[in-house]
C-alpha cells in the first residue's frame, strides 16, 4: 500500500474538489505501476498554526504556508540504485508540483519503505506484486480469498 500522509495548515486543501484531484493524481502513478488503486491511501490532516513549528519557531499565520507530506510504500520498494531512486522522488515532485509547489507553498517529503511481510488487508497477505491473484484485486478493486491468503502462523515453541 502506498500511504500519503499530508498535514497541511489552514487556508490550503480546503475543499474536497482541491483534495481529490491531489488524491487522483497520486493515485494514478501507482495504479500506472500495475498495483490496485484501492491499495493507495491518502489522508489530509489540518494542522493548527499554533502546533507547527519549524527550526523551533511557530509557523506564523501570513507566512508562507508548509506542508509536510510523509509517504510510505509497502507493496513494492524502490530498488537500491541511485538512479531509481531519482527516478522516483522526480515522479513524486510531477506529482506534488501542481498541488503544492505551483501555489508557492513551502514543503518537505519523505518516503518511508516498510517491511512487506507485515502487512495484511483484512487479515489477508497481499499477493505478490503482478501475479495473477493480484491482478484479480486490480479487476475486483478490493481484498479478494485467494489461495495462501491466510498461512497458518508457526507454533509458538518454533519461534
């Protein structure tokens, strides 16, 4: 799952017009990657001037809105090349720049690339990336049975 956590002040992603298009947007670069757009979520937090602070100063009313945007992958990793890794934080800013950078907004991201192992939908574990069950959930657009979906967990005195 792609998860895009983006905290935003007052004045900036007000109405659900301006936050879909944002969420669209993000979600199509992952649904173009192959993976279910129901895998991509993306959460729009308003936070208050008084509990934003940069560099130990408050974030001011009248100054120039900061949005912070934390990502995290689970259901592919970037590979360890430098230039993939370029490759994706250039798509990410195409991605962020019509929302955020064109309205003169100063922001910040980071990508976080959680263990895939431990991460269930459902209690179901995620096929594989681009198998044949995993393109059913693309079809589907949601968590379907498949066979392996629910190992049996080791016995404790295994562990």
């Amino acid at each position: 799952m792609p998860l895009w956590q983006i905290y935003h002040p007052a004045g900036t992603f007000e109405d659900n017009a301006t936050k879909q298009a944002f969420a669209q947007d993000i979600t199509k670069m992952y649904t173009e990657l192959g993976l279910p757009s129901f895998y991509v979520i993306t959460h729009f937090y308003k936070m208050d001037d008084n509990n934003v602070f940069i560099g130990g100063q408050a974030n001011e009313p009248g100054k120039t809105p900061f949005v912070r945007i934390v990502i995290t992958h689970i259901a592919i990793h970037v590979p360890d090349v430098d230039a993939m890794y370029l490759r994706t934080t250039s798509r990410l800013d195409q991605i962020i720049k019509p929302h955020v950078a064109d309205k003169g907004y100063d922001f910040e991201y980071h990508v976080d690339e959680t263990e895939r192992r431990l991460w269930k939908i459902n209690s179901l574990i995620p096929p594989q990336y681009k198998s044949e069950e995993e393109q059913l959930w693309v079809r589907e657009n949601r968590a379907v049975p498949y066979e392996g979906a629910y190992p049996a967990a080791p016995s404790q005195a295994s562990i």
